[in-house]
C-alpha cells in the first residue's frame, strides 16, 4: 500500500515556500514592476503586478525535488532521468524569465525550447513506443518518437503561457493537471514524479492565493513555461511506464478548452497577417468578460468547463483508453453547447468568412505593423511626447481613422479629421491601456469607409503602437509620459509629414 505521508510532506512544502517568497518577492520587485508594466498592452490592471511568481513555483520545485532526491534514492537509471527533470525544468524557467526582465522575441524563445526539449530526448526521456489501447499492439516509433517528443513539450510549454490571460486560469488549469498527474499514480510505489506533482500540487494552491482575481501577483513567462514544460514531461514519464496512448491522451481531455481556445488563436492571427504568437483580446476569457462577467466569475466558470473535462481525463485512464472514442464524443458535445450558451459559435465557425476575407485584410495588417514599427523607431528622435503625438497623428490618419482621442493622468490630446462623418455614422473604439500611469486611447472612422470588424482590428494594433513608442520615448530619455502643458481638449490637427518621410511597407 502506499504510503502518503512523503506526498503530503512535500506538498505542504512546496505550499510554504511559495507563501513564505511571494510577498517577499512582491516587497523586492515593486520597482521592476513599475518600470517594466507598461509594456504590457494586453494587461489591463490599473496597478502594476509583479511578474516574478514564477520564482517562488520555481523554489518550491527546487524544495521538493531535493526531498525526493535525497529520501528516495534510485538506481543509476532513475537518478539520470530524475536529473533531467529537474535540470530541463529548470532551464524552460529561466528560459522564460529571462523574457520577463527583457523580452527576447518569439523566434528566440521558440529555438530554445526546441534546444531544451531535444536534451530531453538525449536524456532518454521520450517517446520511443506506441500502445494501441484495443488491440494491445506495440508499435515502435524509432526517430519519429524523437519528433513527437519535442513537439509534445514545446506545445505544451507555449500551451499553459497562451492562456495565461486572466488572473488564476493558468495557475488553476495547472492545478488540475498536477492533481490528474498525482491521482493516476496513487496505489503504486512512491516514485520521483509523483513526488513532483504532489508538490505542485501545493506549491500552486499556495501561488492562487496571490494570483486569483484580483491577482497580486503573476506567473510570468517563467513560470507559465516551466508549468506548461513540467506537464509535459511529467506526462512523458507516466507513458514510459505503461507504453499506453491513455497517458497521453488523457491530458489532452484535460486541456481540452485551451487547446480549443489557441488552435482557434492560431488560425485567427494566421489568416489576419500577424505573428502567430501575438497576444491578443480574443481568447474565450475576453468573451466571457465582453458579456458583462467579472473576472472572478469568468474564472470560476471556466473552472468549472475544465473541471468537466478533467473527469473525462480520468476516464480515459482508468478505461486504459478504451473510453477515448465515447468521451470525445462527449467533449465535443460540451464543447459544441458551451459556444451556443454563450454565443461563441458565430466567432469559433466563422473561419469561413475571415478566410474570403484574409488576403486583403492580411495587407491591412502588415501596413499597420509597418507604421507601428515606424513609430517605434520615431520615439527615440523625439524630444517631448507631443511630438510623439504628432507622429501618432499621422500614423492613425494614415490607417484610415477620422478622430483619435488620447487620456492621460487628466490630460488629453484631440485630432479630428476634417473629413469627419456625420458622428451617427462612425465606428468608436476605445481601449483602456493596463498600465501605470493609466491612459485611454478612442479611435473613431466611418462606416462607409471601413467595417466594423476592421476598425477594431487596426484600433488594437495602433493602440499597441501607440503603448510600444511611448514605453520607448520614456525609456531613451527617462522622462515622465507626461504631456507639455495645454488647454484640455484643445484639438490639434493632423501634422503634414514632409515628402522627403518614407514608411517601411
């Protein structure tokens, strides 16, 4: 029988740490927090958060695996794969962290996961048979398991970062895997991976505390990866035991609604022109929240759709697969009703219509890309933000808007165009910046000039624009984003760029 005092110790462990480092963490880091918030244009608190929860998940996994390290010794053959769990963890960490405290770009980031993933593989942790859970039959997989195992861990570490969009739906969805991890092994002997998981399991009860809405503090990139590469593997080690698609297969029951939600991210940014891994305001979460959901009940709902899922997960494992094909049925089925409930399905079956749409709205996104970029670059050479302005001016006119309304710490900046439309006869859009100090950016255009859909497109990427130059313009001349004094609400007009300025297309 097994015992489950080393898997409570370890759990009440990792729970401690994390709650003995957070508000250390929160104390130590108030001023990065502050300096590197406002990059954040898809955070919408008012208040900068610390990014750096990831540190104390991190430390609890430090804690935890030195426990098992040294109360359960192993044979060679354990211990090494025991040290490629805790060093490849590790290293999606830091990997992680490392774009917390300064952004590395998404190619980058990419390339180092692949370079962990496949130390994985030379570690001798992957995927090297395949069990059909019918029939019994094993096939070898031979280099193709190499292939799927690092696919396997980079898609699950960017899994867990995609939707970490909204304070504790990551940590809980977390949560429910490490739970899946640890009751799947429950009646066997105590081994290091469970060990881990069991930990985990304390170690994010203690991080939502903090993280559940409203969050006090975030996991990061850092953490997300690690959390996301740590499922991975640990899933990974569970089908070297058995040889058995259900270990497999189960967490992706699991993880049903944010697969769901980033295939359809994915498609959304492929067809729209942008960079696949962009954020953006379209998740299932922003949905939820655009209906009038608090962020606390948008989580707790979506807990309660994963936890439906997380049931079919076990199924799939106690049935050793032979369930998969009755419980697909069924994820889909719940799947299917949740978007009709709360009128998802116009968005989620509407790659159709985005589709006949793509080429010319793919232009209209990389011409705003290139004038965000532009003004980026513009932000160094500017003396005071109302020159940036100005030059925000002319990128917004040139994207085709009639008016532009910039809020900042009481102040604002008006420009309409004096082409404007009857104002019963315009879009508006208008984005509340998640930063410290807070500012509101509204675009207006005319309806016979651009659709609905357009508008709110191009209004998020200037917006963004608009957040990235002035982060930059603060930073290359460390001044306050402040503008020079100015009657409130004077309106000025559209600056006329000399003809020798060229824009990147």
């Amino acid at each position: 029988m097994m015992n489950y005092l080393p898997l409570a110790i370890c759990a009440l462990l990792a729970f401690v740490t994390t709650q003995a480092l957070i508000p250390i963490l929160r104390r130590r880091t108030a001023e990065a927090t502050a300096a590197t918030a406002a990059r954040h244009f898809h955070h919408t608190h008012k208040t900068p958060v610390s990014r750096f929860g990831g540190l104390a998940l991190a430390a609890a996994f430090v804690a935890v695996s030195l426990v098992g390290l040294i109360w359960f010794p192993a044979d060679p053959a354990q211990t090494r794969m025991r040290f490629v769990i805790v060093i490849s963890s590790l290293s999606m960490f830091l990997l992680g962290f490392w774009d917390d405290l300064r952004p590395l770009g998404a190619r980058r980031k990419l390339i180092g996961q692949l370079l962990i993933s496949t130390a994985v593989c030379f570690g001798g942790v992957q995927i090297e048979r395949f069990q059909n859970p019918i029939t019994h039959t094993l096939y070898e997989l031979g280099a193709w398991g190499w292939l799927i195992t690092v696919l396997w861990l980079v898609a699950l570490t960017n899994m867990i970062n995609l939707i970490d969009g909204i304070d504790g739906l990551a940590g809980g969805i977390a949560l429910m895997m490490m739970a899946l991890l640890t009751s799947v092994s429950l009646g066997g002997e105590v081994q290091f991976p469970i060990l881990v998981a069991a930990g985990m399991c304390g170690a994010l009860l203690g991080f939502l505390r903090y993280n559940f809405p409203p969050a006090k503090i975030y996991m990061g990139d850092g953490g997300a990866y690690f959390l996301g590469f740590l499922i991975g593997i640990l899933t990974l080690v569970h089908s070297q035991k058995g040889t058995i698609v259900a270990a497999l297969i189960a967490p992706l029951f699991a993880l049903a609604l944010p697969i769901v939600d980033v295939i359809l991210a994915l498609l959304r940014r492929g067809l729209q022109g942008l960079p696949l891994f962009r954020p953006d305001r379209r998740h299932i979460h922003h949905r939820l929240q655009e209906l009038g959901m608090s962020r606390t009940r948008t989580v707790l709902l979506l807990y309660g759709v994963s936890s439906v899922f997380l049931l079919m997960a076990f199924g799939v494992f106690w049935s050793q697969g032979r369930w998969v094909p009755i419980l697909f049925g069924f994820m889909c089925l719940t799947l299917l009703l949740s978007a009709r409930t709360f009128n998802f399905s116009r968005d989620w079956f509407a790659v159709g219509r985005v589709l006949e749409n793509s080429a010319e709205l793919r232009k209209e996104t990389h011409y705003a890309l290139a004038l965000a970029r532009w003004l980026e670059l513009a932000a160094e050479r500017c003396d005071a933000l109302d020159e940036l302005w100005e030059d925000f001016v002319f990128m917004v006119g040139k994207l085709g808007f009639t008016g532009l309304r910039l809020m900042l710490e009481g102040d604002q900046r008006h420009w309409q165009s004096p082409a404007l439309a009857d104002p019963s006869n315009l879009w508006l859009r208008s984005h509340e910046l998640g930063t410290w100090p807070v500012m509101t950016v509204e675009f207006t255009a005319n309806k016979e000039d651009m659709s609905e859909r357009l508008a709110i497109h191009l209004s998020e990427l200037a917006a963004e624009a608009w957040l990235k130059a002035a982060n930059r313009w603060h930073r290359a001349n460390g001044l306050a984003l402040r503008f020079e004094a100015r009657p409130v609400g004077d309106a000025s007009p559209a600056p006329k760029r000399p003809a020798s300025v060229r824009l990147p297309l």
